[in-house]
C-alpha cells in the first residue's frame, strides 16, 4: 500500500507478464511488420479505399505480417538457440515456441476474414502473398528460389488493393512490376549484413548462394529496375524530375555494385535508400495503380 492508502498492484508478476508480452512483440520482427504495414495503408488511402476500406486493409496485412514474423521465429527456434542467438526470444528462454507458435496461427487466423472482408477476389490476392510469405519461412528459403516468395507478395499487394474498389480493376502493369521488384531487392538486401553468418548456419538462399558482390548485385539491379519502372511506366512523357530520379537510382546501384568487399554496411546502407525512394515513388502514384 503507497502513502495515500492505494494498494500497487504493479510487482514482479507484472513485470514479468510485461516482459513476456514485449518478447512476444520482438519474436513477430516488428520494424518490418509495421514498415510493411505502414506503406501498403498509406498507399490503400492513396489509391480511393476509404476510411473503412483503409482499415480493414491495414488491419489484414498486420495479421499477415505478424502471422509471417511469428512463424518464421517458431520454426527457427532451435538453429537460434544452437547459434545462442541473443536478439531471438525464442533462443533466450523469454518466451517460448508453443507460445509464438499458437500467436502466428491466431494472427492468420485473423488474416482470413479480414482480407475477405474486402472482398473475395481482393481478399484471396492478399492471402496467396501470405501463404508466400509462410513458404518461405517453412523451407524456401533455403533453396535458389527464396526470391519468389518476396516478388510474388510483394507483387500481389497492388492488385490486392485496386480489386477492392468499386468495379474490381486490375492495376497497370507497373505497379505490381515495381512492388515484385522492390520485394526482390528487398530480400537481397536484407542478408547483407549477415550473409556470412547465414551461410555459417545453412541457410542458402540465391543471395547467399551469390556470394557478397553477387547478392549486392541482385539488390542494387532489382531495386534500380523497379525505380525505373516507377519513373517511366506510368503514361506520359518522363520529365526534369524523373530524370534526375533516374540518374540518383542509377549513381546508387553503381555505388553498391561497385563497393569493395567487406563489412561495411555502406551497400546496405544505400540499398535502404533506393528501397525508400522506390515506396515514395509507389506513393506518390497511389491515385493512379488502376487501370
């Protein structure tokens, strides 16, 4: 009881419930989990969805980007544990693999519906790219096509967003050209930084069977393709702006292609710019996806 006579109820079995929540939350991946959630309701608001539509597509692809993040810990449980992992909970003890295990089945469970909710042709696009998403964490990728999964969700997304309005269009064909591209590249940079450490673990995936300069190469490609395609696919002639978008993307890939070999984060580094410029691009033409 505190000085005025209300008992504190706060005390090391809520501290610990606290705890095992937060470990929960960081099993899920959450920066990407919310990065990826972010851009597509962003871009949900931008192509005509409305507030509601705005949040059931938001909601969904939280339950399926949780679901992903989940399931990908779960079934990594024991290589992190053995590789004494200490940004994994699951290797730490903080939470346990039957728990994060039964919150990824929720959380897809939760997707089901929630994408249906924009209906059923919409709905079925973004649970394919689910499905991908819980592909590759099952064994994908650790095959020569862990890039599929990435270009295939990533790629869906547009479609998953203009079959829900009124009149259920198909986009143009660079927008889901663009986003499979930027899920590409996406993919390669992220094992950047730890591509030795995967390869150490077993884990080959088409950057890591490329090797460093082979896996910079796929990022930098791909994600200078899909500023590109974002530059010149939309109609209309390609003016001052857009070239010097193209010259910067270009200036960019060149510069992580032609990096000297090492740890240096700097490619990584540019490939997160390229990866930003590439999502402010697919913005900025949010009002024009459908065709």
């Amino acid at each position: 009881m505190d000085a005025v006579g209300v008992v504190d109820r706060t005390g090391p079995g809520a501290a610990r419930a606290l705890g095992r929540v937060r470990s929960l939350l960081l099993a899920a991946h959450p920066a990407p989990a919310a990065a990826v959630t972010a851009v597509v309701t962003a871009l949900a608001a931008a192509s005509g969805r409305g507030v509601t539509g705005t949040a059931l597509i938001g909601a969904s692809v939280l339950a399926g980007q949780l679901s992903i993040g989940w399931s990908n810990d779960a079934v990594d449980a024991a290589r992190d544990t053995v590789a004494a992992r200490a940004d994994k909970p699951l290797a730490t003890g903080a939470v346990s693999r039957r728990t994060v295990a039964v919150a990824a089945a929720c959380a897809l469970t939760a997707c089901v519906p929630l994408s249906l909710a924009s209906g059923r042709s919409a709905g079925s696009l973004h649970l394919v790219g689910v499905a991908a998403g819980w592909a590759y964490n099952l064994g994908v990728k650790r095959t020569a096509w862990s890039w599929l999964p990435y270009g295939l969700a990533f790629g869906l997304l547009p479609a998953y967003l203009t079959r829900a309005l009124p009149g259920s269009p198909w986009p143009h064909w660079w927008a889901p050209t663009a986003a499979a591209l930027l899920g590409v590249g996406a993919h390669a940079a992220n094992v950047l930084p730890d591509i030795d450490d995967d390869l150490r673990a077993g884990v080959r995936g088409l950057p890591q069977r490329l090797g460093g300069r082979g896996a910079r190469v796929l990022a930098a490609g791909a994600l200078g393709a899909g500023s590109a395609v974002l530059l010149c696919g939309p109609s209309g002639p390609v003016d001052l702006s857009g070239v010097l978008g193209l010259t910067a993307a270009g200036a960019l890939s060149s510069a992580v292609v032609l990096w000297p070999p090492g740890r240096s984060r700097a490619p990584f580094l540019a490939c997160l710019a390229l990866a930003g410029a590439d999502v402010l691009l697919l913005l900025l033409r949010g009002g024009r996806l459908a065709g």
